[in-house]
C-alpha cells in the first residue's frame, strides 16, 4: 500500500510540479537551505503525558507550536495557508483531515486568518463543506504549499509576494470551476463584509473583524457571476468559473490592503501582474535562501540541521508589513498617513519575543528592526506610550537593547521620552503604576481559595517586569547622558527585593497592607493572580538585570545553587494543569516564556556544565517531538520558542536583553557561520564533544569569561569552543 501511495506522490510531482528548489538570479543554485525547512514543525498535537507533564483533559489540545504551514515571505502581510478549523491558534491542525479553507493572514495565534476562499464543484452547502485531504499529497516549502483537494480532484498550490497572494487550481476536466469566499468566517468575529465583481475577470471587497482588510483579486478566466448561498446561519459567496473555458487551470491573483481596495488593487498591479507563478514561487524561495545563508552551519544530525533551519524560518514570519506598496497604512488612530522614510508594522509579540527573537531579528534584518522601532515610536506619539503587548512593559527593553547594540537611524530620543511616560504616567502601557512607584511593588488583593484561572494584578510578574523594564531606561538614560533618570531609574530596578520572600525562598505576593498572600503554595500555576502564566518557582529567578544581587537575597551562591537544583529536579505535579504551561525539567518549563533563561543561571555560580546539560535535554528531547517528530513542547508565540532553539544550537544565548553581552555555549554544531549585514563573518568552531567549557579562544586570544559582546560579533573573527568533559 506505502508503495501505491509512493507511486501517487511521484505522479502528482510530474503533472502538477510540487514546491521548487531555489535557483539564484544567475542560474546557479544556491545552498539549498530552504530544504532543510519543514513548515509542518509545529502543526502536529503534543499527546504523550510523559513529555507534557500531566494527562490533558478529554478533548483538550495542548499548545505544541501552533504554526502553520503555508506560503509567506519574510514579514510580509500575506501568509496564505490552509484552514482545518477556526479559532484553533494557526487554524491548521496536523491531525485533522479535513480542509475548510485558505486563509490570507496568520500568526500562530487566536486572531487572524482572514479572507477564507476554497476551490470547489458541484453543489455546496453553506454549512458544511471542504475537503479531505492526506498528508501523502501535501508538501510545502518555504513560500510554497501544496495540496490535492481529494473530494473536489482539484489539485492547489499557493505562493506569495509581500501584499499579495497567488493560487492555483488545477481542476478536473468536464466539471463547474468554483472558487467560494466564505467572509463570515475568521479566527476574530467578522462585524461585516463585502464581496461584488469588478469586471469580466476580477473581483473586490473587504472583511471587517475590528480592523478591515480589504482584497483585490483577477482571474485568468472570465467570471460568469458571483452568487450568495445561504442557509439561515451561514452565508458564502460563490465565484462562478466561465464554464465555455476549457482551460483546466484558474489561476487567482489577490492583493491585500489594511488601507483600501484601491491600495490592495496597486499592490497587486505593482507585485504580480503579468508574472507566473513559478517566477513568483522561485522568487520567494530565494528570499528566504538569502535570509537562511546569514547563519551556516556544518556537522549535526539531518534532525538537527532541519529543527535549525525551520526555527530560524519561524523566528522571521512575524512582526508584519501593513504599510501598501506606495507607503500608505493606518495608523493606530485609524487615520491614512503615507510614509516616505519606512515600512510601518504590526505590534511584536513584545512579551513573547522581547527575551532572544527581536535581538536575532535585529542581527539579520536592521532595517526590518529599525522600521518595527518606528512603528512603535509612530504610536506612542498619536497615543502618548510606547505600547506593550499582552504583559510587561518589554517595548523599553527592546528599544534600548537595539539602541546599545548599535542600532541607528530612529528618533532615540523621543522613544526615550514616551518611555519615561510609560514608566510614570498612568492610564497608559503599565497598570497599577501609581502604586508601583509609590510602594516599590504591586500588590495582589486577597482572594480566598485562588484557582488557575483567577484574574487579578499579577502582582509579582508586574513588579518584576516593571523592574526589569526600569533597568532598561536606566541604561538608555545613561547613554544618553542622562544623570538623573540613570540615578532614579537604576534605584527603581532594584524593586524585585520588595516580592522576594526570605522565609520561603520564592518571590511572592504582598497585599496592599504590605502582608504576605496566605496561603501560598509555589507550585500552583496561575493565568494572572500572582504570577503570569506561571507559578513562584516559573517566577522567583527573573531578575536578569541583577543575578548578584538575587543571590544575596538568598544568603550565597550555594544556597542559590541548591535552590536551582530544587528547580530542575523537583518533579511537576501532574494535578496542576494549565494549558499553555507544559514540558517540564523539574519545576521549569520549556512550554512558556517566562523561565526560558533560567538554565543559564548556573553560569553565575561557576557550574556551566549544569547549564549545558539542561539545555542538551531539552534541545534532544522537546524540539521535533511526537509521532511525525512534528510537534514543539509549547506554543511557538511568534517565533520565540523557535529563537531560543536557533541561539543554543549556535552556541551563544542573550541571558539579559537589555545588555549586550551573550553567554557562550556548547554549540549542537561543529563549526557556524553567521554574517550580519555589513559585518566580517563571525565563525563559532565547537573542539569536543562534552558540556564542560574548558577555555574559549577569539581570535586565538584566550576569553576570561564565558561572555561575548555584541561589538565583538559584529567585528567578525573566530570564537573556538574547547568542551571536552561530560
């Protein structure tokens, strides 16, 4: 039967022409990096109650990745990719078997995927239809997926451009071409929509889900009409195919536009018209090649080569375009501005990817970081704060991390003023900040018998984001010869010692009265009471601004040490469930942000090795998990589950993201090749084997330290790694 299905696949390639490998603008192919990514790492389900800490509830997904596998370019604005169920993160799941639809944006998370269009024949019902599909006629490349829709014989393959999108639809002889928009739908509720012809061969409309995307879209087949079909419930509108056109191939060319039909029918004209979508599909592809050649590596297993490249590939989908071609975009006050000087996109992920993803962004793309910096500056400005995103205060952190870094060509200054405001004025991007400054903490109000799911302040994780966010402006202030706010703010970081507990050892919640919350037990996970999306042993050790002065809290480095080890090794209660907290090493998780650099606190008390061997068990036992080897041990959350991959693989880790300063690593490879835009390649060569960091040499000069700087990457050279014991 494997070989009727081998035989099919083959077939399929021959007639219809899969994915393409990439070819350089000179004929010559390039290192074929792209093949090394596998878009469906990170679609398939985390089942094994082993590896998630606990026994899910019945029908109850965990979060393992929540990407999706279809067509998108570096942060552009069109992410084209197959829906089986809405409201589902990415809206594709690996296990289901079942197409609904194809979607024009995505993130990996609850919001998004919009504009919804299937290919289908013959009769539809508005309530139920799509189209089985295996994973045996599925295969997808970085800017490429393909499908065989089985039910409807049509065979799809889908490609992009920055604001556009290009399918094609290789439908049986002798049936009825139909495309449906079924625009009710979308992973945020649609408040309104629009869809009507526009000429023999294209069409236009929007879809309104609290921001309106609008669309443009031509046909190489004339449209006989577009009709609506409902049930009552459910309304689709249907693109009707001239039937008199023999040709079996309908190719559907679809421009995007967050400003106006006008713009997306520009963007379209300027990006896809009169191209083919092989040139567009070999095109992508070398995009991303290009993006993928900045980071080479050599040695390591086929798995771990391919887990590399497809994190590096996921860490650069997300922040997105949402300026058109000619510069125009809405700006957070819903006003049309057209911009000369840069590209204007979504709100980062700040909470989630403020800790690695941003800094490697920033490392590959500068300008693309430059423009998100703009981005963030242009809203603060109509708003009077640089916004956060879900939690934290992270925007202060990623702003003057890039800013020391050497990052240029933004108004520092004036993101320097909005970051004082979030830091002192209330009603903007930090709650509870009156009390924050006046007590030194927030607090959490009393509330008997908490459960998972109680909403409160998140006290502790205020405080302590607060302070870090506070170390950042101390630093930026400093830089910019700014005395006092460097005095006053610096003071300020140092407000995690008024959470911390010298009785228990853990961070913990203070009422308004300044008493301690009782009862308190630390391995409870909470959403938001005390801690956020974590409990006190996820929470007690972020202080990445001052690790001294947290082991001081603790009496001394051995003490701190026992306590890391108590964190490692003490086993997770599988009684405590909470959805997006999963994959354990002890108390740590691996399945969520917030102690994601707590392996690395071992470096402070001199026992690198504990650290490496943390991290060798996660990278080998939670990355390219489950039965396909496709599932992630937590949601992806826009590429920083797949940066904290890329930044141990290589063998350095940006501990403090505010700093500048690396922690260096045994690399997964022998030798990496990293090079930054206008920089002398930085070459990382691993000698041995083992954990234990023997000696680390740049440029043949011996280091002190386990650290490298920012600066001293970008001067290029070469960093050996001697790691023999295990």
């Amino acid at each position: 039967m494997s070989g009727i299905k081998n035989l099919l696949y083959f077939v399929l390639k021959i007639l219809f022409g899969l994915c393409a490998i990439p070819v350089l603008c000179n004929g010559q192919t390039s290192l074929n990096l792209t093949n090394y990514v596998n878009p469906f790492i990170g679609t398939a389900p985390l089942t094994n109650p082993e590896i998630i800490g606990y026994t899910p509830p019945e029908g109850w997904r965990v979060w393992a990745g929540l990407t999706y596998p279809g067509a998108a370019l570096p942060n552009g604005m069109v992410q084209l990719s197959p829906v089986t169920k809405f409201g589902s993160g990415s809206g594709y799941q690996y296990e289901d078997s079942v197409i609904i639809a194809f979607t024009h944006t995505n993130k990996g998370q609850w919001n998004l995927c919009n504009i919804p269009v299937l290919p289908v024949t013959g009769n539809v019902n508005p309530e139920h239809f799509g189209s089985h599909y295996d994973h045996d006629s599925e295969t997808a490349h970085p800017g490429c997926y393909q499908v065989f829709l089985k039910d409807y014989n049509i065979n799809v393959k889908l490609t992009v451009t920055p604001h556009c999108g290009f399918h094609l639809y290789h439908f049986p002889k002798g049936v009825d071409k139909e495309i449906v928009f079924d625009l009710e739908k979308a992973n945020n509720h649609v408040k309104n929509w629009n869809i009507h012809q526009d000429g023999v061969r294209a069409i236009s409309g929007y879809q309104n889900t609290g921001q309106t995307i609008y669309f443009y879209a031509t046909f190489n087949q004339d449209i006989s009409d577009i009709n609506q079909l409902s049930n009552g419930n459910d309304t689709i509108s249907i693109v009707h195919i001239n039937s008199d056109d023999p040709d079996q191939t309908v190719e559907m060319r679809i421009g995007l536009s967050f400003v106006s039909t006008e713009n997306a029918k520009e963007n379209l004209q300027r990006e896809v018209s009169g191209r083919s979508f092989e040139n567009i599909e070999r095109k992508a592809s070398q995009t991303w090649e290009k993006l993928l050649e900045h980071i080479q590596v050599s040695g390591g297993t086929l798995k771990e080569r391919k887990l590399f490249y497809t994190s590096l590939y996921r860490a650069f989908l997300w922040p997105e375009l949402r300026s058109d071609a000619n510069g125009e975009y809405r700006d957070v006050k819903g006003n049309v501005i057209r911009s000369v000087n840069f590209n204007y996109y979504t709100l980062p992920s700040l909470w989630d990817t403020y800790r690695n993803k941003l800094i490697l962004m920033q490392m590959l793309e500068p300008e693309v970081t430059r423009d998100v910096i703009k981005s963030l500056i242009d809203r603060g400005e109509k708003t009077g704060f640089i916004p956060t995103f879900f939690f934290g205060d992270p925007a202060c952190v990623f702003i003057e991390g890039a800013y020391l870094r050497g990052l240029r060509g933004f108004n520092v200054k004036e993101a320097y003023r909005l970051m004082i405001n979030n830091a002192t004025l209330a009603g903007g991007t930090r709650p509870y900040i009156e009390e924050y400054m006046k007590k030194g903490y927030v607090s959490t109000p009393e509330v008997e018998h908490p459960r998972v799911e109680t909403k409160a302040k998140a006290g502790v994780a205020s405080t302590l984001e607060y302070a870090y966010a506070d170390y950042a402006i101390a630093r930026l202030a400093k830089a910019l010869g700014d005395g006092y706010g460097f005095k006053r703010f610096m003071k300020r970081s140092e407000n995690y010692k008024n959470v911390f507990d010298p009785t228990t050892g853990f961070m913990r919640g203070r009422l308004a009265n300044g008493k301690w919350v009782t009862p308190f037990n630390p391995q409870q996970p909470y959403y938001e009471y005390m801690y956020r999306e974590a409990n006190a042993w996820q929470s007690t050790f972020y202080v990445p601004q001052d690790v001294q002065g947290l082991i001081d809290l603790f009496g001394s480095k051995k003490r701190f040490e026992a306590k890391l080890d108590s964190l490692f090794s003490l086993h997770w209660d599988p009684g405590y469930i909470a959805r997006n907290i999963s994959c354990f090493v002890g108390q740590y998780c691996q399945g969520n942000q917030p102690d994601h650099n707590f392996p690395f606190l071992y470096y402070f008390v001199g026992e690198q090795q504990k650290t490496q061997k943390i991290l060798n068990c996660i990278m080998t036992n939670l990355y390219g998990i489950g039965k396909q080897g496709l599932a992630l041990p937590g949601m992806d959350d826009a590429g920083e589950m797949s940066s904290w991959y890329v930044f141990n693989a290589m063998g350095f880790y940006p501990f403090s993201p505010a700093d500048t300063y690396y922690l260096v690593t045994v690399p997964v490879f022998d030798k990496v090749k990293l090079k930054l835009k206008g920089h002398p390649s930085f070459v990382i060569k691993r000698q041995g084997g083992g954990t234990k960091i023997e000696g680390i040499t740049l440029n043949g000069e011996k280091l002190k330290s386990l650290r490298i700087y920012h600066r001293q990457i970008e001067r290029g050279g070469l960093l050996r790694i001697e790691a023999y014991s295990f």
